[in-house]
C-alpha cells in the first residue's frame, strides 16, 4: 500500500509528465524549436511569394476591398463609412475637381477601398472609370488625387465572314465583339445600309483592340472595312493627317456622306414606304409616306444630317415628333418618340448623327418605332432610293499619302479569307496612323 509521501510524489511526476507533453505539443503546432528559430506560418508565406503591386500599392502591406458604385451612392458617404472625417472629404472634393472630379463617379462603376489593416481606416479610394485607366483619391500623408492611365498593347487583328441569317450571326456567332458592327457601319453608313443585310452578303475588317497582361480590355480603331452585297463592293480606309482624320473611300472621297441612310442604329424596317398601305389602326389603305424603323422603346434617334430643328411638338397622329431643316432642299421628320434629347427645340443646330430624341409609341403607333419623313423640294419621297451626291475628294496634296494606306489596307482585305471561320493576328506589319 502507497505511503502519503509516496503518494504526493506520485501526483508530481504525473503532473510533471503531463506538462512536458503539452509543451512538446503546443511546439509541434506552432514550429517552435528548442533553437527559438520561428517557422514562418503557411499565410505569412503566401502573402511574401503572391506579393505584387496593385494600382501602385503593395499587397504585402495593404488590404483592398473591392466594390461597385451603387445607386444613390456617392463618394463622401463611401469614404465616411470607411473612416475618412468630413473636412478630409470636403478638401478631397476640392482637390479632385482640377483631375478627376468626384461628380463624375457613376453607378455600377468598380472600386477598391485601400486600408493598412483589415479593420483600419480607409487610406485611398481607387475608382475605376474604365478598363483602361483608374483615379487614386489619397489620404496617407497628405489629401491627393490621381489619375493614371494602365499601359496596354495595341494589336492589329481581323473579322471576316459570310452572311446565312443576320450580320449578328456572323459576328457573334464566330466569337467576334458585336461592338464591331457599330464601327463597320459607323464607316460605311453613307453607302451600306445594314437593315437591308442578306444572306450572302460578306464583310471583311481590320481593326485594333487593346491589350492589358495579355487580356483583351477594348476596341480600338477600324483601320479598313470592306462590304459586298447586291449593290457591289464597298471600301471604308481610315485615313490620318494634320488635316484629315476620318473614313475615305478608293478614290479619297469621305465615306460619310451628306446624309444617313437612317435615323436609328440596330433595327429594321417594320414597314416601308408606300402610297397604299393597310393601316393597322385606321382599317383601310392610305398612303405611308415615310419608312417604319422598329426598335426597343428608348433607343436614340438620330437626325441623319447637319441642319436646324424647325419644330418639336406633339400632334394627335404623330406623338412627340422632330422636323429638321437640312438645307433649301431637304428636311427631315421623325415621328413617334418617346422624349426629346436635351435641347433639342426650334431653332437648335444639330449635327448629322446627333441624338435628337428615344423611340417610343407616342400618338396613333401600335408599338414602338419611329416613322421616318423625308421631303425633297417640298415633296416627300422614299429617302433610300435618293442618289445623294458624293462628298468632294481631298485636295490633291494630300492624296499620295492616301494612296499609299489605301494601297495598303486594301492589299490587306485582299488576303483575308471569307471562308475562314475565324481571323486573327495579333503582330501584323502594317503602318498604323499617329495618335
């Protein structure tokens, strides 16, 4: 039988034993040896090998919580909630409107609050207006603002296909950025009208997108664009000098005509013109003497050339409508709409392709559109089967500078195959106008 002093002894070699296990455990876990030399923590590790700069911040030692602009949020409350003290907002909006003022800011826009800790203050607000720049609102050691523009490459690539259903088939069907189509008609609006687009119809293009760490970021310039239909081949060249600067065609006359061939981008015909047409509302055959643009309600209708509006009112049978006074000849009326643009009433200057106002159904319409009016010499006819002058061609100074990139370019289309499901170079050796 155990003795009392034997027993006492006992607990304390038990005690002793269970402590030195849990002093080896509790080194087992935290790396610690009998040397003292510290193991570095799988995270601390992961920060130091991932370390790299973000918009000119290390993110070894700060912290970035990424966000979006939300509706009826503003900057000062995003900073305020983030720690910043009112006088340091009022002094940041002050000093951000000489580089990027904070009014500008804009709902669903990103942005990265920047701490030194997670929990920490706010030290910057990095606002990103688009993909190809960012503004830094600073607070370290004094209130600064920034604006810096993200190097990129520029890449000269291709698009090329054949029509079976509809030009959007054969852009994004094949991959291609639609953002294509408004700059291939942007080029040959004067003489390809795209509402008219068949099956067979092919396209060829020559364009620029940018790069950003080998990331596709956005659309540059079109540099050449070539479209055959029915009607034969057309050619836009983007042509650039101290005077020019614009789209040409072979013989250095501007692509851009006098005139549009229609007021509102990406629709189609609901109805042409006619002098006898079954109105869906009245019930009988009365002539139409304009042309039918179908479009989703809200969409921008443009005047398809310079002039002065002469009326913007609203009448039983038209809705709210727009007439526009090109020259002695022509005018221009569009029916329908929804709202007028900012100042456009009697007596504004518009410019070709300026928003003059949104489809809508206003007045006797059964969905939205808008009703095209087109008066030459006072007398309304059919816009699309006007000949309308060419523009005159470019003095002859500047033409064999032209000739040389219309050579070029058009030697370029040439090799592009239509048959090609998809083509694309990104290093191409052709002379590319100053920016």
């Amino acid at each position: 039988m155990m003795t009392k002093e034997r027993r006492v002894w006992y607990d304390i070699t038990i005690a002793l034993v269970v402590t030195l296990s849990l002093v080896g455990i509790y080194r087992y876990i935290t790396g610690i040896n009998h040397d003292h030399n510290v193991v570095s923590s799988p995270v601390t590790e992961m920060r130091k090998t991932a370390s790299v700069e973000q918009y000119g911040f290390s993110n070894e030692d700060y912290f970035f919580e990424e966000s979006s602009i939300a509706n009826n949020q503003f900057l000062g409350d995003i900073l305020y909630n983030s720690g910043i003290s009112y006088p340091l907002i009022a002094e940041l909006e002050q000093k951000a409107k000489e580089v990027y003022d904070v009014r500008r800011i804009r709902v669903g826009k990103k942005y990265s609050i920047v701490r030194e800790d997670s929990c920490g203050t706010a030290v910057a607000l990095v606002y990103e207006p688009d993909p190809l720049s960012y503004v830094v609102y600073d607070f370290r050691d004094s209130v600064s603002v920034r604006n810096i523009e993200r190097e990129y490459i520029t890449c000269v690539e291709t698009a090329s296909g054949k029509l079976q259903t509809s030009l959007w088939d054969a852009l994004v069907g094949q991959g291609y950025d639609f953002a294509l189509v408004d700059l291939m008609e942007d080029a040959l609006a004067s003489s390809v009208s795209f509402y008219h687009a068949k099956k067979g119809d092919e396209f060829k293009l020559i364009y620029e997108r940018k790069y950003i760490d080998e990331r596709p970021i956005s659309l540059g310039k079109l540099l050449g664009a070539y479209y055959k239909n029915a009607r034969g081949e057309h050619y836009a060249i983007y042509f650039e000098s101290d005077q020019y600067s614009g789209f040409f065609d072979q013989e250095a006359r501007p692509s851009k005509k006098s005139f549009l061939l229609s007021p509102v981008k990406y629709s189609r015909i609901s109805s042409p013109f006619s002098y006898s047409r079954f109105h869906p509302i009245k019930k009988r055959k009365i002539p139409h003497l304009g042309t039918d643009y179908a479009a989703l309600h809200g969409t921008p209708i443009r005047t398809v050339a310079d002039g002065v509006v002469i009326s913007a009112s609203y009448t039983k049978a038209n809705g709210k409508f727009v007439k526009i006074k090109h020259d002695k000849t022509y005018q221009t009326q569009y029916l329908h709409m929804s709202r007028f643009a900012k100042g456009i009433v009697p007596g504004a200057t518009v410019q070709r392709g300026e928003t003059i106002g949104y489809v809508g159904s206003t007045g006797l319409a059964t969905g939205p559109h808008v009703c095209f009016r087109f008066w030459k010499n006072g007398r309304q006819v059919n816009h699309l089967r006007e000949n309308f002058p060419p523009a005159d061609p470019m003095p002859e100074l500047y033409l064999p500078s032209f000739y040389d990139k219309r050579n070029e370019i058009m030697n370029f289309l040439s090799h592009i195959t239509i048959d090609e499901p998809r083509a694309t170079a990104k290093s191409v050796s052709i002379n590319q106008p100053n920016t």
